[in-house]
C-alpha cells in the first residue's frame, strides 16, 4: 500500500491530479468556516447539537457547515436534488430523452440544465433556512442579529453563492483531479465529522453513559459493518461468454471464454443519497410555513427514528436502485455488441433472448443489493435504540458514513489504481507473482 502511494508521486500527471484534488478540497474546507453576514453561527450549532434526522444528515454532508450557517450551508444537497430531477425527467420529457442520446454534447446541455436548476433550488432552499433562522431567533438566544427582508435576501445571496462554488469545485475534481468530484466533497464533508463523533464518544466514556463493553461492541459493530459494506460494495455475479473460434490465414483468432460482471449494487450510495436530499427538501422548507398542522406533518415525515421516515426512506432506496440500474445498466445494448462479436451466453440464444435473460439476472440481484443497501441505510436507527446511544455516535459507527465513504474510497483508489497499472506499476492491492512476473 505504502509502496503504492510512492509510486502515484511518480507519476507526473498522476501527481499533478492528485495534488490539485488536495488543493480543491482544502478550499472547500476553508468556505465550511466562513461565517454568513448577520447570523450567530454559535447558538444556532447549539441548537442542531440536539437534532438528529434529516438536519443532522444534512448537516453530516455539508461537513457541520449547516449547523454553524456558513457561507457553504446547503453543500451539495442542491446539485443533488437537480440530478435527481433531471434524471426522473429523461425518461419522461422526449426533447432530454433525445438529447441524452446526442453523446458529448447532449449530456452537456442536460448538464447546463442541472446547474440552473441547482441554482433554483439554492434560492428556493435558502429562503425557506432563512424564515426558519429568524422563527427560531429569540431575545435569550439571537440566531438572527438583524431580521427582516435585507436578511432574507443577504442569506438567499450568500448560501447559492456558496452553493454554486461547490458545484464548480467537484466539476474541476472531476475534470482535471482524480474524478468523482461530488462524491469526494461528500466524503470529504463525513470525514471531517469523525473526530467530533470519536471526541463525543470518549466524553460518554468517561462521563459513564457509555460503558467499555458498549464502547468495545461499537468498535466490533463498525469493523463488521465496513467489511459487510466493501462485500455489497465489490459483490458480483459473472455470466459466461463464449466467443467462436475464428481462423485466419494460419492463425486463430477468439474461441476464449470470458465473464459478464453484473454487480449486485449496481447503484452504489446513489440511491441513499437520493433519498436523504427528497427528504431533507420539505424539512429544509418547513420553517416558511406558518401553519402548525403543515409544520408538524413535515416534522413526521423528516423525524428520524419515526415510522413514516423510515418507511419512506426504505422504499425511495429501494426505488432509486432499481430506477439507477435501469437508466445505467441496457441490457439490449449489451446483447446487441455481444451478437455484433460472435459472443453468447452459453444455452441461450443471441439477441432479444440474451436480453431478457440479462434483464432477469439483474432484476433478481438489484432486489438483493437494494434490500441490503435499506437495510445498511436504517441500521444506525436500530444501533441507537438497541444500545439507546447518540444519534451522532450510531451515525458514524455504522451505517450510511461508512457505507458513502467506503464506496467512496474504493472507487477513488480503483482509479489511481488504473494510472499505476496503466504505467506497470503495481496497484493498491497487489494480485501475486507468476514465474517472476507480476501478474495485472
């Protein structure tokens, strides 16, 4: 592993990424610090200290910039959002349907798109923070310095500022870093929670709530979870290919047989992530509305731990994984480029049969990988009121965290990984020696 990161910084272009990706999110841990004009960002973390649910998840993702209102309070909930409705609506609107189809230059208008309506939801989410700020603003505990419509529209100013900042930081990670741009803020963001979660832990510890046989069951709970976590993250199932055996002058070309890796969660952390940002769009909109009946129906559906939330939650997991492999996995397609090469499956037939065959298989393991990815998503829920803990401590020690940071983390090194092995170099993770050879 040591060996590995020595050789990245080998690499020059690799290193240059590397370093710039380095640089990018040392900005945006910088603007997670920077306060908003006009709001006390002390008492209002005082009072999410107490929150948990959807605010707390939001908070988590925007690195504790929301709970201080910072310049980078929504994160990257709004981008989010966007891709969630642009995604539901390419299957639904024919003039994005074509254009996803156009290639390059399709994609970059669906993805011009995406940053308006980014910008549109920030102005719209951003409101909503700002009346929910002055309500909960009291004389004993002034959140609010200086209420009214210049601090509405300073807020609405500052946090799609800083909205739309984010979103041009994780294109440039993608474009000229290591890739996966949002997805690194995010981790980025959960990371930088960790040592107030350890720090929370140690003081239960030591005040007594928490006794060493909990403290030792959540460590095991964790080191469980994560390894549970890499197997749903790296699981597959493998369909046969059989390519005829060609002959070509005196030589013999294909007659090989190679797999079709269909992953079990084809999605990744996608759908919780699509999940968490519907639900935290009508909490984060709550505090405009000044009906008691309207708030308090919002409440039950963004508290955590409450039935609703939890089923709501469960099924848009289960939904978003099955509308995600739908829209990146075709099967026609690949039964298509797999006729076009001589290759079948063997025992069933090419074409349309080879495509509902495909289908079948991966309909049957996104229910599995779907399933368990719900189940990993609520399972901080039962940690917490199996050992009656902090929600921040269930949080961190399993769950959606370290799901999101192990996928995460194992894309970004498969990645680097590709560089290293592109030059011959060994990878993270060496695959043995053959006759003094490496093997790649």
């Amino acid at each position: 592993m040591l060996r590995a990161f020595r050789d990245a910084f080998k690499i020059p272009e690799l290193k240059n990424r590397i370093l710039f990706t380095l640089m990018i999110l040392s900005v945006y841990r910088i603007g997670c610090h920077i306060p908003t004009p006009g709001i006390n960002g002390g008492a209002l973390a005082a009072i999410f200290a107490d929150k948990g649910g959807i605010f707390g998840f939001a908070d988590l993702l925007a690195g504790g910039a929301l709970s201080k209102a910072t310049i980078f309070a929504l994160g990257i909930m709004p981008y989010i959002t966007a891709s969630i409705i642009f995604s539901l609506l390419t299957s639904v609107v024919p003039y994005l349907e074509r254009l996803s189809k156009e290639g390059e230059e399709g994609r970059k208008k669906i993805t011009q798109y995406t940053r308006y309506a980014t910008i549109l939801l920030s102005l719209v989410q951003s409101f909503g923070i700002s009346v929910w700020l002055e309500r909960i603003s009291t004389p004993v505990n002034p959140i609010v310095l200086i209420p009214g419509i210049p601090f509405k529209l300073l807020t609405m100013l500052t946090f799609t500022t800083g909205s739309g900042f984010i979103m041009w930081l994780g294109e440039q990670i993608s474009e000229r870093g290591i890739g996966n741009g949002m997805s690194l803020i995010i981790y980025t963001s959960i990371v930088s929670r960790m040592p107030t979660a350890f720090g929370r832990a140690i003081e239960y510890l030591r005040r007594g709530s928490l006794t060493p046989f909990m403290a030792l069951l959540l460590v095991a709970v964790m080191v469980v979870v994560i390894a549970g976590v890499i197997v749903l993250t790296q699981a597959q199932r493998r369909i046969p290919i059989q390519y005829p055996r060609q002959v070509k002058g005196r030589r013999v070309y294909g007659g090989q047989r190679s797999y079709l890796p269909l992953r079990v969660n084809q999605a990744g952390v996608i759908p919780i992530i699509f999940a968490m940002s519907l639900l935290s769009f009508p909490a984060m909109l709550s505090g405009a509305f000044s009906n008691p009946g309207v708030r308090n129906f919002l409440a039950m559906w963004t508290s955590q731990g409450s039935a609703p939330y939890s089923i709501a939650f469960a099924v848009l997991i289960v939904m978003f994984c099955y509308f995600y492999t739908a829209i990146t996995f075709n099967p026609t397609d690949i039964a298509d480029n797999m006729k076009r090469y001589g290759g079948f499956i063997p025992g069933v037939r090419p074409g349309k049969s080879t495509a509902e065959h495909l289908d079948y298989i991966m309909t049957r393991i996104t229910f599995v990988g779907a399933f368990a990815l719900a189940f990993v998503a609520l399972f901080p829920l039962l940690l917490q009121r199996g050992l009656e803990i902090d929600p921040t401590i269930a949080g961190f020690f399993g769950g959606t965290s370290l799901l999101i940071m192990v996928g995460v983390a194992l894309d970004t090194v498969s990645q680097m990984e590709s560089h290293l092995l592109m030059r011959h170099y060994d990878g993270f993770m060496k695959k043995g020696r053959i006759r003094g050879r490496r093997r790649i």
